[in-house]
C-alpha cells in the first residue's frame, strides 16, 4: 500500500449551496474510481465522521505514489473538482501526507532537524 496521500476534507456544505454537495459527491467518487481503474491512484476511501463540534466532518483519503499524486493534482479535472468543492463547502482544503512507513520516515527527518 502506499505511504502517499492527499487528504481530501470539509466540515461541511456551505448553507444554501446543499444541493450542489450533493450533486458534485457522487461525480468526485466516480472520478476518483475511474482513476483508479486507470491505474493513474492506487485506491481511495471516503469517510464521514460522527458529530463532534470539530472542524473536520468528513474527508476522502485517496493513495499513490508520489508521482501519481503529482499527476492527479496538476490535472485540469482535479483542479475543476478542488474549485468546486471549494465554492460548495466550507472548511475544504486538499492536503498532501503520508502514512504507515512515511510517518516514521518523516519522522527520523524531524529527529534529524531537531538534533535529537
């Protein structure tokens, strides 16, 4: 699996602009799964968290490599989706990370930085 991924978050639809959440859901999902049919990501995984007054409702959590991710993100279909999202939801943002092995290799850079 790889350790690469782009977090995609919102806390929740914009009051008014509802109807457009839900319209553009389902087509980032599908988008998503014809990337990955492609080959173009690895996988990708929606999740909506429970109420808990945070700022972070939900998100889809999509892996490849770093180039793949690269390449995702510099598409114009991609950017289509990050500029619509971001006029129908409030508190979205489109992260890059890492996880599993990349934690801990970010993390000996970190040691390293700090001297520790």
């Amino acid at each position: 699996m790889s350790k690469n991924v782009v977090l995609f978050g919102w806390k929740r639809s914009v009051p008014g602009r509802e109807s457009l959440s839900a319209v553009h859901f389902p087509e980032i999902l599908e988008y998503l799964g014809g990337l990955q049919a492609q080959g173009t990501i690895d996988s990708f995984e929606p999740v909506f968290l429970a109420s808990h007054g945070g700022d972070l409702n939900g998100f889809i959590l999509v892996r490849g490599t770093r180039e793949k991710l690269d390449n995702m993100v510099g598409s114009e279909q991609w950017i289509e989706h990050h500029t619509r999202a971001d006029y129908h939801l409030e508190g979205f943002g489109a992260v890059r990370g890492v996880t599993g092995e990349g934690v801990m290799e970010s993390m000996q850079v970190w040691q390293k930085v700090i001297g520790s």
